[in-house]
C-alpha cells in the first residue's frame, strides 16, 4: 500500500515544474543579465540599446536567455557554466555585435528604428506543401494576425 503511494507521490512531484525565480523577461535583465554581463561599450565594436525591448530578435534572444537560465540554475553540478556556454556567450555576443540588432542604437542617443526587416519575396505557388493555417477553420496566419483581419474560410478564396 506504501509503495503506491509513494509512487503517486513521486509522480505528482514529477508534474509539478520549479518555480520561476524571476517572474518576467524584463525582470531577468534588469535584475541579473546587466548587473552581471559587464563591457566597456567606449569606442568599441559593441553596440547595446538601453531600449532592448523596442527590438523583436532582442526580445526572443533575451526570453531564451531567461528561460535556459531558469532550466539551468537547477543544475548544481554545471548548470550555470552551460547556460554561460552554450546561452549568454552564444546570445550576448551576436546582441552586443556592432552588426547585431542595436547596431544603430547608443547608450548615449538611446533607441533607433532604422534597421529595416530583411527583404521577403513570397515563394511560387505549390513549390512548398500547402500551409497547414490556410485549412478551413484553422488558426489565422502571422500576416492575418498581425493585421487583425479575419481568416477568409478555405472555400470564400
């Protein structure tokens, strides 16, 4: 009897995920990414925006950043020098590349938008299979969303 409770036991632990130490993106930069990641920003090619936020590729690169270092941290054994290794060198350094993101932004003049999204010409028709969205009654695409139009049903196209 014991032991299936002991099982049910170790499974309901098992279901049960750590909770986060920071509670946001914003928190884990403000509070342990910048305190911690120190560079001399003078005359060099390391480019940072005060405004990281303002930035898509920042943002996705920061919340992995966050979320590598909340897995890892919980690793006593070499947690912390895997996230160093394989996360904050990898994202930090293409972040803080002259060429990165902020390449146009300064910690002096702030935030600039005068990076351009890369160009995008749509492929042929039927040289990829067919979207999954573009189903009757599926989700609504990217441009579909971020345009808040409806989805047009299959059959109406």
């Amino acid at each position: 009897m014991s032991e299936a409770w002991g099982d049910e036991l170790e499974e309901s632990q098992a279901d049960q995920a750590p909770a986060l130490f920071y509670g946001s993106v914003v928190e884990f930069v403000r509070e342990q990414l910048v305190p911690m990641y120190r560079r001399d920003m003078e005359g060099t090619q390391r480019s940072w925006c005060p405004e990281w936020w303002r930035h898509a590729e920042a943002i996705a690169r920061l919340e992995a950043l966050w979320r590598a270092w909340e897995h890892l941290r919980l690793d006593p054994t070499t947690g912390m020098s895997v996230w160093f290794r394989d996360h904050a060198d990898h994202h930090m350094q293409i972040l803080l590349d002259n060429d990165g993101p902020f390449r146009r932004c300064s910690i002096d003049k702030g935030h600039s938008d005068r990076l351009e999204a890369l160009p995008l010409v749509e492929p042929l028709p039927g040289l990829f299979p067919a979207d999954a969205h573009a189903e009757e009654g599926a989700e609504p695409s990217a441009d579909e969303r971020r345009s808040g139009t409806p989805p047009v049903p299959q059959h109406e196209r």
